[in-house]
C-alpha cells in the first residue's frame, strides 16, 4: 500500500482484556421471545444472499470506483421499500426506512475493495483487475467489505420482517474508499447528515479472525488515530568525495529515522500506545554524489489525542534539530491528521453488550483490545453520534483453536490474500446481532 495512505482496519487481536465494560444496564429488549423469528427470517434469506455475497466477491471495486457494487445494494434495499438515495460522497449510497416515531439508526457498511491479488481459490474467488497508481492491479475484497455489505442488506430484510417490533428511522449508508479513509468525509462533505438528518445512534460491524458465532467489543477507542509524516531535509549539493563543500541531506534524514524513536520511548507516556514508523527514504541517485535533498514519508498511530499532540510536537523538533545540527536550512516538516480514533460510546456499548449476551450466550461475546490499525467510521461518529464499532468472527472454531496451539498455523488476518470468511455462519451471526443491536434503541 502506499505509505501515504492510512492502513486501514485489518489485524483484530483477540487478547481478553483486563477490564470488561459492562455496567449493570437492563436491557430494554429482551432477545429469547424474538430470536425463533428473526433465525427463520435469515434462514430464509441465506441462498439469495448467498449469490449476493458471491457476486459481490467476484466483482471487488477500489474505493470512489465502486458503480457497481453501489448499484447492486441500490436495487436490493429498493426492492425492499428503503428511499435510496445514490452518488453522496461519489459512490455512496443512502437507504431510508420510516416506521413512525422514534430515534433514527444509522447502520454502515463499506464498499471498497483492496488493490491486491485474492489467493483464496475459491470457486467464486476475485479475478477483478482495476488501474490502481497509474498501473493495472488486482482488485480483492480481502477486507471482508462484501459480507459487511451482505450483512447490511440482510439486516435491512430482517428489521422490515420484524417492523412490528420497533418505531422509528432506519438509516442505512453505504460508505466509499474506506481503505484510504477518505470515503466517510466524503459523504459527510457532500452533506449526508445535513441532507439526511443526523442520526441519534450509529452501529458498524467488521470481520475479524476470531470463531464465527462470536463477536468482540470495546468500550472506548476500537481503532488508533492515524496521521502521516512527509518530512523533506534540504542539503547542499556535493561530490561523494567532497563532503565538506555540501550539506548531506541522507544524514540528516538517517539520524532523524533513529532519534524519532526516542519520541517513543522517553518522551511519551509508556503506558500509553503510540508509534512512529518511517517506511519510505527518497534520496540521491548515484553512490558518488551527495544529493540537496531527502524525503521521508512514514505514519503515526495513537488513542488518545494528548499522546497525539505531544508525539507530533516532538516528531517536529526532532527534524528541526537535525537539521540545525548539520548547518542545513530548516526542514519541510508536514503532518497531516488522517482519521481518528474510533471511540465507542460506553454506555451503548454496555447495552448492546448486555443484549449480545443474552442472545449469543456469555462465552460468545468476548472483550477485546483496541487495535492498532485505523477506520474512518470515527469521522461520523465525531459528529456528535454515539456510536458502536464491534467485530464479527470468521473462522471455524476448530481451526483458531489449532491455530492457537504452539505450532498451529495461523488463520490469515484481513489484508492477507488468503483471508476467507465462512459464510453461512458469518453472515449469520452478523444479521443477527445487527438487526438486535439496532431494535434494542427502537423500542
Ligand atoms: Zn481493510
Ligand atoms: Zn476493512
């Protein structure tokens, strides 16, 4: 991936944490006298989105190119009587549904896929190929942003199947490029909450290689604060022989690589995350000449914005100072803020987290640790919407079991070209801890 884009959500860690979030909340909906109906109604769902999901799969689409898949989830939700409005944000859709008085829910999905060749082998695997950088590429939902989307069209079906049993606005968005994490303010810029009316509570799921028939959450960030670094050092020209008639720009910049992990580990609070990563060096073009200038570009990850500001500041000072230590005239420092944090509301989390309990059994919602990768879901929950981001098991239990035996393989983690999720009970679990998750805050 380009090291100026943000990675975006993959690696989920299933490590237990120490703290559990759930405050005594009495859950306004009580899941057992419901779950025979809603089970039936995916039931009856599954072989159509099934297809759904398989041709979603085979046909991937990078972010803001998204026509197709748009339009496939267009047709589905207007088949079901949503208002569907398309092109907000470019290629994002907006599906509305009003069932009387009540709060408006905001369920999201993504549409894009990743510009990576699929190796799954399966029979429906992606042969898709897109221009990606000005070069041909292959074009992969190695993300799992298909079953979100399958989930999402299912969640959609099984809430209209069930309207007897809640009031209110659904709110479905279909959101572009959330790879590059430019698709949520897309959306938001092309006036989704001003057109739409903003949503009391919003509601996102994402895989994850945990067993299917679980789900994990967390009170508070879910994902970092990801912002990139484009630092150039000025220099002076020289021969590779004739150091002192130049300024050397490769030194500057290599003492700068290694003095910025001191920002890490002296400057920064240690029991808080943070981390600085340099991952492209520009420089020179020949072994015997010393070039006027280097370039690095890198990313920086946080949860909170005081270790944000703090790391940014030091970052800054330290490119000054190597500078200055050279002679050299001030670098070119930028550090532009990308998405930030998704940081789940606790006391929704605390319901939803009593409900999921009560429907998929203690042991199959489990808390997990923030991880370190970033989603721009936090641009619409920054808006002022409480919002909860949790993730969705993959995998046979058997096998993360095995997995997780000294000398198991490991399972492929999102972004692997393997990454596979099983997808009945996938799908399954996704639609029904959605569909209650959302009837939960419309009773
Ligand atoms: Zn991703
Ligand atoms: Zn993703």
């Amino acid at each position: 991936m380009h090291p100026q884009l943000t990675r975006s959500f993959c690696a989920i860690a299933t490590v237990i944490c120490a703290f559990s979030a759930s405050p005594a909340w009495s859950a306004e909906l009580d899941p057992q006298p419901i779950k025979p109906e809603l089970q039936r109604l995916i039931g009856q769902m599954y072989p159509n989105m099934r297809s759904v999901y398989e041709d979603l799969h085979a046909h991937p689409e990078l972010g803001f190119q998204e026509t197709r898949t748009a339009a496939k989830l267009a047709s589905e939700m207007r088949k079901l009587g949503f208002e569907v409005t398309e092109g907000i944000g470019k290629t994002g859709l907006v599906a509305i549904y009003r069932n009387g008085a009540g709060p408006t829910v905001m369920v999201r999905t993504e549409l894009d896929a990743l510009p990576m060749e699929e190796k799954t082998g399966l029979p429906y695997a992606s042969k898709a190929k897109a221009q990606y950088n000005g070069k041909e590429s292959f074009v992969a939902h190695s993300c799992g942003h298909d079953m979100h989307m399958t989930s999402w069209l299912g969640t959609a079906q099984a809430l209209l199947g069930m309207k007897d049993k809640w009031k209110g606005t659904l709110m479905f968005v279909a959101q572009p490029s959330e790879e590059t994490v430019t698709g949520a303010k897309a959306m938001l810029a092309d006036g989704l909450f001003k057109k739409f009316g903003k949503p009391d509570y919003a509601f996102a799921l994402h895989t994850g290689s945990m067993p299917y028939g679980m789900v994990g959450y967390v009170a508070g960030p879910a994902t970092s604060n990801s912002d990139s670094l484009d630092i150039t050092f000025h220099g002076r020209g020289s021969h590779g022989s004739m150091p002192d008639k130049g300024i050397d720009p490769v030194l500057m910049a290599s003492r700068f690589v290694v003095d910025v992990q001191g920002v890490i580990s002296r400057e920064k609070d240690p029991m808080e995350f943070g981390v600085v990563t340099v991952g492209a060096f520009n420089s020179g073009s020949a072994g015997n000449i010393i070039p006027d200038q280097a370039r690095l570009l890198g990313t920086i990850r946080s949860y909170k914005s005081e270790v944000r500001t703090k790391m940014h500041e030091g970052i800054e000072r330290t490119a000054k100072a190597e500078a200055a230590m050279s002679g050299a005239p001030a670098p070119e420092v930028k550090l532009v803020k990308g998405s930030d944090a998704v940081v789940n509301d606790a006391a929704l989390v605390g319901r939803t987290v009593k409900l999921f309990k009560a429907a998929l059994g203690d042991r199959n919602v489990i808390p997990i640790s923030p991880i370190t990768a970033s989603e721009d879901f936090s641009d619409f929950i920054n808006q002022g919407v409480p919002s909860m981001f949790y993730t969705l098991g993959v995998y046979d239990p058997k096998k993360v079991a095995e997995a997780s035996q000294p000398g198991g393989k490991p399972l492929p983690f999102n972004h692997s070209p393997f990454f596979a999720p099983e997808p009945e009970p996938t799908f399954k679990t996704g639609v029904e801890t959605m569909t209650l998750a959302v009837m939960n805050v419309m009773q």
